[in-house]
C-alpha cells in the first residue's frame, strides 16, 4: 500500500516538474519568438491589401462602351495614375474612362475623373469640374510629368481618337494644351510616357499607337457558333508610335524617324516601360506589343537602335511573339542592370540582364511562367511590398472575350490577380491567397497605379477594371519593416527628376532605382521611390545620378522618413 501511494507521489511530482519546466520553456520562447518576429523572419505574409474604394470615398465604375458590334475597343480597359497636382504632399487619382462608339439615348456618360486627396485623411473628393479635366472621349491611358518645368505636374491622357495634353495652372485647374503643344494624335494610342531622352532638362513625350481601326469595320464572327466576337487585333493593321521631343517652350515637334524609333514594320503597341538598361545615362524604351514582337530601342545618346532581337527580349524563349499587355523595368535580383517584365495573354514573362546587351527569358525558373498560363495578365511592377528589400510583383488579369467555361458553365471572363513575394534568391512564390480578402474575388483587371497614397511608408494599389468600379487596395502591414522615401527635386535636369538613378547602401548592399513617369498597363505612378529596408534603421549612402551629369551624395539618412533631395547647380 505504502509502495502505491509513494509511486503515485512520485508520478505527481513529476507532472509538477514537467509542467514548471514547461512553463519556464514558455515564458523564455515567448520573448525570443517576440524578438524573432520583430526582426523580419516572421511569415511577411501577414501583409495584406485591403479594399477602402467605398470608404475612401471613390465612386468611379469604367464603362467600355459594350455593343452588340462587339468593337475591338471595349475590350482595351484603361488606365490610372497617382499624382500630387497640388503639390500638398499627398498622392491625388486621376481615373481614365472608357466611352462609348456611338451617341445613343439612355447611355450613361464617361468621363475621366481626378480625386483630391483630402490632406491624408483616408477619403478622396472629386474636383474634376474645378479642375476642368473632364474628358469625355473613349480613353485609354495617361502619363504624368511636369514637362514645362513650373513646378507643377501635367498630365496626357491617350484615347481612342486625339489625345489631351492638360497643363497644370498651379491653382486647382488645368488649361488643355493639345493644340498649341501638338501632340494630338488622332491614332488610337494606348500607353505613353513622359521622358527626357536626349538629356537637354525638359521632359519629351512617347506615344504608343494600337491599330487602324473604325467602328464602320465590318464584325468578327465565329463560324463555329454564328455569334459575333470580339476580333483578333492581327484583323486590323498596326499603327506607328509617336516620340515627340520637347522644343522647351511649350511645344513639340515630331522625331519618331529622326531619333531611330521608327520602324517600318508597325507592331500593336500598348504597354510602355522607361529605363536606362545599358547604364549609359541615358533612358531606353521597351514597348509591349499585342501578337506582334516586343520592340527595345537602345538610347546610344539622344538617337535610338531597336535591339529588341540582338538581346532576346522580342519574343519568349521559344521564339514565339506574345500577346503583350503591361511592363515594368526594374532590377528585380539586386546585381545592378534593370530586368524587364512584360504581362501577355499567354505566360507572364521575365527577361533577366546580363549586362552585356543580352537578356534571358527566366519566366519558368523564377516561378513566374506556368503559373500564369490560365489568366491573361495587364497591369503590373515590380515593387517591394512587404518592405524587406527584395521587389515584388503584382499582376491584374482578366481575359478579353466573354466566353463560358463548358466544363464548369461558368464565365472566365473575369479572373483573379496575383501577387508574388521575392524569395531573395531570384525566385518568386505567388502569396495571392494569405494577402486579402481581394485575391479571392475576381474582376476583369486593366491597368493598375502603384503609389503610397496615405504616406505611411508601404506601397498601395489602384486597380481599373474594365467595365467595372476601380478598386483602391491599402497595403496593411507593409510598413512593419522599415522605409525610406526619396522625392527628386530637379533644377538643371526636369522637374520631377524623371530618369534619375538613385543608389543606396545599406550594410554593405546597394540597390538601384529610377525615377519613372510610368510603367504597368496605361497608366502611371508615385514619383517618388519607397526602399524597403527590412530591419535596417540607417542608410549609410545614397547617391543621385540626375539626368543632367550631376551626382549627389548623402550619408547617415535614418529610416522611415521621406527625404527630399533638390539637385545642386
């Protein structure tokens, strides 16, 4: 009897000894793990976007003009752009609409819209009447810079039919500028760009053209069903982009032959990405062309060679032209030469830089090719949001024909969008379904705007849908990690500092990015350039490489803060 109770005294102790040494365990872990998460190794895919449209006070629903015709343009969507118009420091929306092919009774009108910020508060008001930007035609995309240099930025929007240039008047209001400035262009163009290709200070214009195309043309229709469709874009005839250089007093002249972007074979452009690729200072231009190959003119010093075949990048690693939609240009592996990305409506596709002129299409190794093959992806860029330093990449899909799944009876007309984290080894893993609530809905994505519209240091998203509301995404959780802002205030070069390079070293690792005045799907982004530091609390350097020759260099910058760096005479 004894023998019993004793053992069981013996096994209570020691149910109170396990018990003590795994409270003790706990209590020790809990601070380590606390520490642990604090440090970034926690899963950064706590990171989520999060839909504000109707809190934010966004009312914009895109109307493509749907018809029974079944026009070519309804199935374009459009663009979006970030910009500060008012210069109060926070970003403001400007919002391209579609329209419709004919006037007809009881149709809703389109219009562009311009959001004003309203002083960070989270909400946006509409002041496009004060404003007097308005447009009405069938819009496509747009391109902000501040191309006469008054300190104010300017936007140009492209349509189906001439484009607008609006001046920014620095009182609230825009004055159209098209006429006087001639920069027209009564083609069908699609993305555009604000750039100073030959270095002289002031911001130049390219205009990407889609096809020949006119609502008397006679319908698609499928012979298999008798229905009509949309038709494929190698229906029509391509049409020749445009680069107009900036004479510095208001006006533009015509350069697309003299400059060397004149092809004479015309491919069906849309999206449109600027960067210095070869590291020469001056800005190259990649353009994202639909069935057609991509173009890639190399800027050799105000004068431009189309290498898109010489370095790999005019169509996929299988030699095949792709159904090209958006681009970015980015240096997405850290080694020092901007990379390029180009969404299609086959496989997304990654060219990595050699540095040496040549590209190579990774889109498979990287984990960014297969994956996409069931959606057909728009806007997109590279861009860091979680924070940690590596770029990221988001693609809106949506496909372009109406069409039922006969499997599942159910339309795949809209589709998901995607969202992948950098591992920091030059792969990428898709985190879509652990961001949000939003990667679980679909919608018929277009072109999409990146910009930190609530200034608290992390990325966020504006994403139009085609025949859709447009949705505003905050990044929640982004700024977890550390960040710096650089807003670039140029004197001898443009304004905006588009062009820029910014280099900056941290602990031993640098990192590069430019100022650029669009990239994506027709639209355009924050001016100013978010790093994400991860745990770093210093920047030891950052040196500016303005368009002009100038160098600046700071030391010793603290993290999270916006700097402002105003280039030296």
């Amino acid at each position: 009897m004894s023998y019993y109770y004793t053992a069981k005294i013996k096994q209570n102790l020691d149910q109170i000894t396990r018990m003590i040494l795994l409270w003790t365990w706990f209590c020790l872990a809990l601070p380590v793990f606390i520490l642990w998460c604090q440090l970034g190794h926690a899963d950064n895919h706590s990171v989520v976007f999060t839909d504000v449209t109707q809190d934010s006070g966004i009312k914009f629903k895109h109307y493509n003009g749907k018809s029974q015709r079944r026009h070519i343009v309804e199935t374009m969507g459009a663009g979006a752009a970030f910009l500060d118009y008012d210069n109060d420091g926070f970003l403001d929306l400007y919002i391209i609409n579609g329209g419709f092919m004919g006037k007809k009774k009881g149709l809703v009108s389109s219009r562009n819209i311009l959001y004003r910020n309203n002083n960070g508060d989270g909400t946006f008001s509409d002041v496009t009447k004060q404003a007097h930007v308005g447009d009405s035609s069938c819009g496509m995309g747009v391109a902000v810079g501040d191309y006469n240099n008054d300190g104010f930025v300017d936007i140009y929007v492209t349509n189906y039919g001439a484009n607008v240039l609006y001046q920014n008047q620095g009182d609230g209001s825009f004055v159209d500028v098209t006429e006087k400035a001639k920069v027209g262009n009564a083609d069908w163009s699609t993305g555009c760009a604000f750039l100073d290709f030959d270095l002289d200070g002031d911001l130049d214009l390219y205009v990407v053209n889609y096809v020949v195309y006119n609502t008397s043309m006679k319908p698609c229709i499928n012979l298999k069903t008798g229905v009509i469709e949309y038709c494929h874009p190698r229906t029509f005839r391509p049409a020749k982009d445009v680069l107009y250089q900036n004479n510095g007093d208001g006006t533009f002249t015509d350069v697309t032959k003299k400059s060397g972007v004149y092809n004479t074979i015309p491919c069906r452009g849309l999206g449109i990405g600027v960067g210095d690729c070869d590291n020469n200072g001056y800005p190259d231009i990649y353009i994202a062309n639909d069935t057609d190959r991509n173009c890639f003119y190399l800027n050799k010093g105000g004068t431009f060679n189309d290498i898109a075949f010489s370095s790999g990048t005019a169509f996929n690693k299988d030699g095949i032209p792709e159904g090209g939609m958006g681009v970015d240009i980015g240096d997405y592996d850290g080694d020092g030469w901007l990379d390029i990305f180009v969404t299609n409506t086959e496989t997304n596709t990654l060219y990595k830089s050699h540095g040496d002129g040549t590209f190579t299409d990774i889109s498979d190794e990287a984990g960014l090719g297969g994956v996409s093959a069931s959606l057909v992806g728009f806007g997109t860029k590279f861009f860091d949001y979680d924070n940690d330093g590596d770029l990221d990449i988001f693609v809106a899909d949506g496909e372009v024909q109406e069409f039922i799944d006969p499997t599942t009876r159910k339309s795949i007309y809209p589709q998901r969008d995607q969202l992948y984290r950098s591992n920091g080894d030059g792969t990428y893993t898709e985190v879509s379904a652990s961001s949000g609530k939003y990667f679980s809905d679909k919608y018929v994505g277009r072109g999409t705007a990146f910009g930190d519209y609530d200034n608290d240091g992390d990325i966020d998203l504006l994403v139009l849908n085609c025949n859709q509301r447009v949705i505003l995404l905050r990044n929640d959780g982004g700024n977890a990690n550390n960040w710096l802002a650089v807003k670039l205030i140029g004197t001898r070069s443009n304004r905006d500092g588009i062009g820029a390079r910014i280099r900056l070293t941290t602990e031993g690792e640098t990192r590069i990015a430019e100022i650029q005045s669009t990239a994506s799907y027709l639209s355009a982004n924050d001016l100013r350039v978010i790093f994400g530091l991860g745990r770093k609390k210093v920047v030891d350097k950052i040196e500016v490489h303005w368009p002009s020759g100038t160098k600046q260099t700071l030391k010793g910058i603290k993290a999270n803060q916006l700097i402002k760096i105003t280039e030296k005479i």
